[in-house]
C-alpha cells in the first residue's frame, strides 16, 4: 500500500458549472456563471444559432441588470434575432416582463415605460431596452438620439453583430469595410463593404453628454457585468454597446466565438472603454497588439482578402491602420507602468 500522505489529491477546478470543484474556489476567482444566486433571465428552450454571441450577451447583461434592480425590471426588446429566437409564438423564454416593440421604435417605447412607472410611483422598477445593430445604429437611431436627447431614464443596450442577421446578413451601417454580407457581395475590383461608411455610435452617444457610455464584449464576461452594473447605479440615459459575434453571419466557426471576440479586442478593432458625461474615464488595456490578419482569418466573410493568387495587403493594411488609430486614441496598450 502506498503511504497516504504522499499522494497528493487531484482538485477538478471546473469553472464553468456548478460543479463541486467550482465551489472550491473563492467567490472572487469562480466565474460568473458560477453563482447559484445568479438570475436567470433567458431560461434555457429559445432557439439561438450553436455558437450565438448574442444570446451569450444577452442572458449576462439582462442577468446583471437583475441583480442590480433587486429583480425589479422591464425589458423593452425592438425587432430583431434576439426577439425573434427568444419567443417563437406562442413561447418566451424570458423570465422577466418584457416587451417587444417595432423595429425603430425601442427607445420612445422604453421612455414611455420609464414614464408611465414614473406616474405610478414605482420609482424603483428599471427600464432597459435592447436591440441588434440594425435596429440601434440604423433604423432606431433617430429614436435613440431622442432619448439620449430628453435623458430618459433607460439603459439602451446595442448587440453588435454587425449585419441585419436575422433577415438575411445584409449590410448595417455597424458592418466593417471589406465584409461580405448579402448586399455587399465579394465581386469586383473592391470585394465586400466599402471604406468610409458607417456609423460609430458610442462615440455618437458620448456626443449627447448622456451620464454612461461604455462598450463590451462577450469575451470578457466579468468586465461586461461589471459596465451593466454601473450603468445600472445611475440615472438618466446610459448606452452599452457589446460586441456579440455570429458565426452565422461571420462565417466562423461555433466554437470560436468567444476567440473571434477576443481576437477584436486584441487587435484595436474594438476597444473597450467607459465614458461618464461626455468624457472616457477607463480604458481596458491589451497587453500586445495582435495583427488584424490573425482576428481576419477565421472569418469566411473576409475570405476574399486571402483568396488565392495573393493576400490583398492594401485593404488589410487599411484596416490595420484603423486598428492602430483606436490604439493610440485610447491608449489601449500597457506600458511597465501600467502592466
């Protein structure tokens, strides 16, 4: 028999699950999903893609925005796949009260709602409204400026996958130059969508001196939890835009969409940021700048740039040079000092 007291004992830190040897772990190094006190406001049933950022995105930041409403909240949800794949009718896999409105309409609709709690005296009952990058950055954008406008008290959260996924992948004004999708095809001299179009909105919601604006990412969960939770401590109108991949659209692979979010984070493409009033406060630094190739690649909807018979090195050149410009606009890199 061997002595005991030399073995030494296997410890199964599986962090992703409820599992015993999460629990072993200390509340601050266990990750989110970890929590059995955690909400639940997607429940399990609705029918996102294998693979959805969005429904990731969702379900962690309407989870936070729970917990910090003590359960007291109000979903407006505008047009769009994350309405459509969460209540096929006569379902819902929502475990809140939400509403579905138009397309362009969420924001007037979640200002209304704000309002008319407000009359009612239930002050402490929050409102957000959510939607894809078609319905936010185009079709509802004149109705979001409005409520950045007024400052309502709503938080607006915008799921960025860069396309109208749920119709068909074509173009928003959130899709990136270069891609492919149903109405910028890949043909001709220029394959995909043009440079110089397009729309920056938390730049454009910063613009409104509104009291929050902050950007987030599905590969970085804790983070995005954390910027719902402040949004969520104030009042007034407050806007996050988080970055939720679709592999659908995107043309990568299920399982690679908290790698390809990373990637967009790592390489410039999209930095993350707070602003309070107009003025960022907090950047989240990367510790290397990766190329725009590396975060390119695993994406079929920028094949045509490494189409055989040769990489097509100025438009990719381009898009790097947009990366760096956001590296040395939010000084995204660590330095010693601050690493």
């Amino acid at each position: 028999m061997p002595d005991e007291t030399a073995l030494q004992r296997v410890k199964f830190y599986q962090t992703g699950t409820h599992t015993v040897g999460n629990r072993l772990m200390d509340d601050a190094t266990r990750s989110v999903q970890a929590s059995m006190e955690r909400a639940n406001a997607i429940t399990s049933g609705h029918r996102a893609c294998q693979g959805c950022g969005e429904a990731l995105g969702a379900r962690y930041a309407l989870d936070a925005a729970m917990r910090a409403a003590d359960g007291k909240l109000v979903a407006v949800n505008a047009t769009g796949c994350l309405e459509v794949f969460t209540t096929p009718y006569p379902e819902t896999s929502w475990q809140i009260p939400w509403l579905h409105s138009l397309f362009g309409n969420a924001p007037a609709v979640a200002a209304g709602v704000a309002a008319g709690l407000r009359r009612r005296g239930l002050d402490d009952v929050k409102v957000v409204a959510q939607g894809g990058d078609g319905g936010t950055v185009d079709i509802g954008f004149g109705c979001l400026s409005g409520m950045f406008e007024r400052n309502d008290d709503v938080l607006y959260i915008c799921y960025d996958n860069e396309a109208y996924m749920n119709t068909g992948v074509q173009r928003s004004s959130a899709t990136p130059p270069t891609a492919r999708t149903a109405t910028t095809p890949a043909l001709g001299d220029a394959p995909g969508n043009v440079f110089g179009t397009g729309k920056n909105l938390p730049q454009i919601a910063m613009a409104h001196n509104i009291p929050y604006v902050a950007t987030a990412s599905v590969a970085d969960l804790h983070d995005l939890e954390a910027k719902v939770e402040t949004a969520m401590s104030l009042s007034g109108a407050r806007y996050i835009h988080i970055m939720v991949p679709c592999p659908l659209g995107w043309g990568s692979k299920a399982c690679d969409t908290i790698r390809i979010a990373r990637l967009a984070v790592e390489s410039g493409l999209f930095p993350l940021f707070e602003a309070k009033d107009g003025v960022v406060t907090a950047v989240n630094k990367i510790r290397r700048q990766i190329p725009v190739e590396d975060y390119l690649r695993p994406q079929r909807r920028f094949a045509h740039l490494f189409a055989k018979g040769g990489d097509d090195t100025l438009r990719i050149a381009a898009i790097q040079r947009m990366a760096d410009a956001n590296i040395a606009k939010f000084g995204l890199l660590r330095t010693e000092a601050t690493a």
